[in-house]
C-alpha cells in the first residue's frame, strides 16, 4: 500500500488541473499564435508561470486504484501488476484466465 500522502497529493494535483485545464488552455493558444504580437505572447507567458505547477497535467501520476502504487500500472485496467495477479488468481477479472502448464 503507498503512502496516503502521496496518494493524497497526487488526488490534489488531479483535482487542480480539472479546474485549471481552461485557463490554461486558452493561454497557451495565444503563447503558440504567431499571428499576435510578440508583447501579447509575452504577457501570457508570464501569466501562464505564474500558475501553480501542481495544475499542470502532467503533474499527475498514474496509480493504481487498488493500493495506489505508483509503478507497473495498466492504463486500461487502472491497476498495478500486482493487483492485477492477487485479483485474477481470485478470479475477480472478467476474461483474464490464469495460465497454467
């Protein structure tokens, strides 16, 4: 099981790029628009530092929704491997079927 802070952290950076996502989306339109001037790309720029790096999305860590481990994580299952074992040797995963020989 991973530490609940930073399974909390990372639950408060998810939680502030949903808000922020709009606003900086829309700054980093004008920042790549060649077409604005310089002076106005500049500006939002800076506007855009002075936002909290937590809100940026790629701030985010996969974990695993079973034990919140941060590594060997499945994107379509939302699990770590190990979970994704313990759970299927129960029997808990629909169509995964454990190979034996």
């Amino acid at each position: 099981m991973a530490k609940k802070s930073a399974i909390e952290t990372n639950e408060r950076r998810r939680k502030l790029a949903t808000g922020q996502a709009a606003k900086r989306a829309r700054l980093k339109a004008i920042v790549n628009d060649k077409t604005l001037p310089i002076e106005e790309r500049f500006q939002a720029t800076l506007k855009l530092a002075e936002m909290p790096r937590n809100g940026a999305k790629i701030r985010i860590r996969n974990r695993c929704e079973v034990t919140g481990r941060p590594r060997a994580f499945y994107r379509k299952l939302k699990m770590s491997r190990i979970a994704l074992r313990e759970l299927g040797n129960q029997g808990m995963v629909p169509g995964l079927v454990k190979s034996s020989w």
